[in-house]
C-alpha cells in the first residue's frame, strides 16, 4: 500500500470524504488508505462559486469530496451548469475543455477535471474583467492594466 504525505500551513484547509478539516498548526499528515481528497486553494467554498466557471468547479468538487449522498447531484448540477456554458460561450476551446473535464470526472480522474475547469476559470476572470483568484469584478482601471501588462493572454483562446 501506498502513502501520501502532505505538509499542512496552520490554517489550510482539506476536505477528506466529504470532511472539513482545517489545521490549526503545521503539521505533516499522511493519508494511508486510499481517500478523496482536495487542499488548500483547490478547495472552493460555496461563497466562491460567484460565476459559471467557478459553479462547475464546485459542482464537481462536490461531486468528487461532497459527502456520499450528495455527489451523484452534484455531478448531475456539473452537467446542467457545464451544458448552460457550453450554450452562452463564444469559445471553442471553453466548450471543449469542459467536455473533456466531465469525460475525466466521469472516468473518475478528478485532478484532471479540476484542472481543466480552473483553466476556463482563468480564461472567464480574463474575457469578464474579473479577480482570476476570486472571480469578484476589477476596477476599470485594474482591468485595463492587467490587459496592457499582458495578463488576459487566452483571452481569446479560439
């Protein structure tokens, strides 16, 4: 059997099977058993899911760590809101990176799937004007900054 280790910063946060955990201190934890998990900014708290992108990646993230009886709606909510996208967007390359993020969380290779919606998310913060790590709308003045410093590349990402 395997082990993972992880080095934990006082306050970081971990979901484990549907499980809250929030570290106090610093601290190593090893998980010996196979578990489901998310940590520190992979974590997205339903405050956060303040835009489309973002509301897929929780609705995956439920579906991957929420608690047993909640993640078939949870996925059945990814495949609602990922379809509603999929519908409004002008990007190709939206479209397809959320198909194959349900392909991959469907196949059960959560990281992945997460991995590729906060893509989109990244691409959405840029083409809406908003915080990429927050999703909250940036000042007009931030906004056109950010796209003189070069930080909306993808914005267009057909």
């Amino acid at each position: 059997m395997s082990t993972l280790v992880l080095e934990m910063r006082a306050g970081d946060l971990m979901v484990v099977n549907g499980a809250s955990l929030r570290f106090r201190s610093r601290t190593r934890v090893e998980l010996v058993a196979r578990a489901r998990f998310l940590f520190g900014k992979q974590v997205m708290t339903p405050e956060a899911a303040n835009t489309p992108a973002r509301r897929i990646y929780f609705a995956l993230q439920c579906a991957y760590v929420g608690p047993e009886e909640e993640r078939e709606q949870a996925m059945a909510d990814a495949h609602r809101l990922t379809a509603d996208f999929q519908e409004a967007t002008t990007s190709n390359m939206a479209r397809q990176l959320l198909e194959r993020a349900l392909t991959l969380a469907e196949q059960e290779e959560w990281y992945q799937a997460l991995r590729l919606v906060r893509h989109v998310m990244r691409h959405e913060a840029a083409v809406l004007g908003l915080d990429p790590n927050s999703g909250v709308p940036l000042p007009p003045g931030a906004v056109a900054a950010l796209r003189a410093a070069g930080g909306a590349q993808g914005a267009a990402f057909d």
